[in-house]
C-alpha cells in the first residue's frame, strides 16, 4: 500500500453488466496502526471536483462485504485491518470522465484510551484540532487519474 491514505490503485469507474458505467470507486488506507471496528470511524463528504457526495451515498467495502453509514454506525463486530484497504464506491450516472480529478475524503475514528472530551470535538469535515502523526490526516487529497 501507499503512504497516501487516497490509494492511487483502484480509482476506476464501475460497469453495470451491459458494461455501462454506473458509479465509481476508491481505495483509502486505515493510517491508525491498530485498525478498528466499524463502529468507530467517523465518516466525512466525498468530494470529486467540487461535487459533495455525503456519507449516505457512499459504500464501505471491507473484508469484501459493503456497509452503509448507518450500518457501520452499529457494526461492533467487524474490524477494518490497517494492512487492508478499503473500497468507497459511489453510484453516479455515467460514472467519472477520463483525465485527471481532485478528490478529497475525511473520515477520522474514535481511540478506545482517548478522553471522550478529546475526541468530541472530531469532525471529519474539518481539519483536525490537534495533529498526531500515528493516526493521520482525518482530511485527504489527492489528484487522481482515470483511464
């Protein structure tokens, strides 16, 4: 994997069985070193030059099933491992035209030895209040290419 949590492998459009393009798909890495459960990641927007695709339109696939933002509220049970990416995959007519795209992602996740008072003030829409390198960005660009 990438040090870059937007990973450059597996940003493609998706085909429906007719092989019309019906959305899209990026792969993030988890940059917290002890990986977590669903349950505690905290999702942000997607946003692909400039169109905001907030949490609900957007899949989780880990372990190779996929999770809505509400399933993944409830899901103590199914841990993301920081050695695995995970795949976003988004429904969108016509998916996403060749050439370059601006995307960014914020997502940030809850540490079961932090304060609640801490972590309370997290949102994965905002940069961070306070930094700490082992965990990441919780806001990600990256320039991305689509062939």
């Amino acid at each position: 994997m990438e040090k870059q949590v937007i990973q450059s492998v597996g940003f493609r459009n998706i085909f429906d069985e007719q092989g019309a393009p019906v959305g899209f798909q990026l792969k993030i890495r988890l940059p917290y070193y002890r990986g977590v459960y669903l349950s505690q990641i905290m999702q942000g927007n997607l946003v692909v030059d400039g169109q905001v695709y907030k949490k609900e339109q957007v899949i989780w696939r880990i372990n190779g099933e996929d999770y809505t933002a509400e399933e993944m509220a409830s899901d103590w049970n199914t841990h993301w491992h920081p050695l695995e990416p995970a795949t976003l995959i988004v429904k969108k007519d016509g998916g996403l035209s060749q050439g370059f795209h601006d995307v960014e992602y914020g997502f940030c996740c809850s540490h079961s030895y932090f304060p609640p008072e801490l972590e309370a003030a997290a949102d994965p829409t905002k940069p961070e209040l306070i930094f700490f390198p082992e965990f990441g960005h919780n806001i990600n660009r990256r320039r991305m290419l689509i062939v």
